[in-house]
C-alpha cells in the first residue's frame, strides 16, 4: 500500500509540475476564476434596475402627477422625456431613448372620480422581451398600489383581499443571490474538465507517453495519478468564487462549509471521470479541447443554471440526469441558501457518485484499450 501511494504521488507531483511550472499556466487557473466570477455577479442579472421610459401626458391633473410620482419613486424607472404627441412615443421607443412609452389621456381623473375604468397606455419595447415583460410587470405593481390607495382615500370599497408576498431564502429576489452560488460549481468546471482531458492527450503530443508507459506503473496508477491534481485545482477555484460570492458580493452563506466542499469534491470527481474519458480517446491536444468545448455547452445548457429543468421538455429532462452539473448546482444552491445538510441531498449525491462510479471505469478501460 505505501509503494502504490509513493507511485501516485509520483505522478501527481509530475502533473502538478507540468500545470502549474509555467507561469502562463499558473494565470489562467487562477485569475479567469475570479473574473468570471465577477463578470456574472455584475453582468449576467435578470433584475430590472434601469427602465428609461418617455411621457405624454395628456390629463395634466393631480391624479396623473400622482400616479408620475409613484413610478419615478420606484427606483426603477426613469423618465428619459416628456412628449407632447403619440408621434413622439413612437420615435421615442424605434431610436431605443426609451424602453417603455406612458400615455395618460385627457380625461384620465374625470374618471376615476366618476368610478368608471380610467385607460392608461403602455407601449413596451418588445425587442427585448425578458426586459419588457419584467418592466410591464413593474408597471402594474405601481399601478395596482396607485388603485388601492385611490379608493381608500375616495371612499371606494377597498379591495376584499390584500396580498402579502415573502420571499425565502432570498429576500429582495436579486439574481445575484441565485447565480453565484451556482456558479461557485459551474464556473470551476469547465477548466477542471479541460485540465484533465489534456492530461493523457498532452503525454502523447509530446512523446513522453511512452517513456511513461516503461515505468514500474500501472495504468490504475497513472489514472489515479492524473485524476488528483484536477481535483485539487478543481476545489481551490470553486474556494475562489465562493470567496468572490460570499465577500465581494456579501452573498450570505446559510449551510456549512464542510457540507458545501463534500458535495462540490463529489462533483470534481464526477466531472474528472468525464475529463479523462475525453484524454484517453484524444489522440493530440486538440482533439481533447474540441471533444471538450462541445461537450461543456450543452452540459451548461442542460444544468438549470438559467432555465429550470421542470421547464425543460420531457426529453431533456431525462437527458440531464447524465449531466453532473445539474445536480452540483442544485446542491450547492440548496446548502449555501437554504442550509440544509447532506441528508437532504441525497437525490442529487447518488446521480454524481453512480456518474463517476460510471466515468472512472470508462476512462480506465478506454486507457487500457488504446494501450493495447
């Protein structure tokens, strides 16, 4: 047992010295980590925080001021200009000065005071529907407060029912809260499994796969070996982001963290299985990063990191249950969220531990295959 563990501690040190000897290599492990990781916390948000909207108004009355006001008080919405005409509306939305279009016409007070439905305008942008339909959705949350305090105040029956919406485990419903934990996963994968398809696929573009294969090891040695230093790198980018998530952005962390590194090196083992079952049918280096690149999109796609499964059709929901990604996300959302345990999380640990009970062997009988 001791010389089997001096013989994959040789190949580890061997991996890591030729990963990590060049300073380029050391760069690009570690610092794309944390840019990304920004990037998305910044970027990639679905919140709708700036909606530039153009005004006619054609009422001028105490209401329409009233209803102005509440909406350039939500925070979100800005009035980028008034117009006088319909004309200008228009122009306003085609030149993209303006997301949303706010028409209030003349008679607009008249009647609300008569009790009758008072028409207000919107014309969306519809370019970009996510951002339209969010900032139609803003809209009528004005609106409907602007309604239920109008007939309070004027005597109106009030409404019978009055909706109180919480939300858990994410208070305010920013994007950011959602995203980062899932990408602590998603974002250390795709160069955990890069790292390790190149692993056997760089030994033979250089030649050195043979001298390999005259040493006293065993190809359970050299996978073994070639398998470690992955996951190591593997696990201090996911510790980079969790970083970048938790004090950067002040994400706040409700599981553990021995919960969080026991599922996440879970997954890197899962995903390393994937990696060298894509290094031992390379033939060069460029075979493993083209097999690899196709492979992470639809892994990304597939995960529910953007889309969620149950919206998926039946076809790909069945699919994603070979996509480790999946339940990696799920998992460390629900821990670092949520706070639940690893006893919660049993549906997503045994797809990963039956993904890489699956890879390992794959990746060890595909060695041995093309070594004979």
């Amino acid at each position: 047992m001791i010389a089997l563990f001096r013989r994959i501690a040789v190949i580890v040190r061997k991996e890591f010295l030729a990963v990590l000897k060049d300073p380029k290599s050391r760069f690009i492990l570690l610092v794309p980590a944390i840019v990304q990781s920004l990037l998305f916390g910044y970027a990639a948000t679905y919140d709708l925080t700036y909606v530039p909207y153009a005004l006619h108004d054609a009422s001028h009355s105490a209401a329409s001021a009233e209803l102005l006001a509440r909406l350039d008080a939500s925070g979100t919405f800005r009035r980028a200009l008034t117009v006088e005409t319909q004309e200008a509306l228009r122009d306003a939305i085609d030149s993209e000065k303006a997301l949303l279009a706010v028409s209030i016409p003349v008679d607009f007070e008249r009647r609300l005071y008569a009790g009758d439905a008072a028409p207000l305008q919107i014309v969306l942008d519809g370019r970009n529907s996510n951002t339209a339909g969010s900032a139609a959705a803003y809209v009528g949350a004005v609106v409907a407060d602007f309604n239920r305090q109008w007939r309070e105040r004027h005597g109106g029956a009030p409404p019978a029912l009055r909706i109180e919406a919480r939300a858990w485990f994410n208070p305010n419903l920013e994007t950011r809260w959602y995203l980062m934990p899932g990408m602590i996963a998603a974002l250390s994968m795709l160069q955990t499994l890069l790292l390790t398809a190149l692993s056997v696929a760089r030994e033979r573009e250089q030649g050195t796969f043979d001298q390999l294969l005259v040493t006293p090891l065993t190809p359970i040695d050299i996978m073994i070996g070639k398998a470690l230093p992955p996951i190591m790198i593997g696990l201090v980018q996911s510790t980079l982001i969790l970083l970048v998530t938790r004090l950067w952005f002040g994400v706040p962390m409700a599981g553990s963290l021995l919960s969080i590194y026991a599922g996440l090196t879970l997954f890197t083992v899962a995903s390393v299985g994937i990696g060298l079952s894509i290094s031992a049918v390379s033939l060069n280096m460029q075979q493993a990063m083209l097999y690899t690149f196709v492979l992470v999109m639809p892994m990304m796609l597939l995960s529910g990191l953007t889309t969620p499964v149950r919206n998926m059709p039946q076809v790909l929901q069945v699919a994603t249950m070979a996509n480790p990604l999946r339940f990696a996300i799920d998992m460390v959302q629900r821990i670092y969220l949520e706070g639940v345990g690893l006893g919660t999380l049993w549906p997503n640990m045994v797809p990963l531990v039956l993904i890489a009970l699956i890879t390992l062997p794959l990746a060890a009988w595909l060695f041995r295959h093309r070594l004979a």
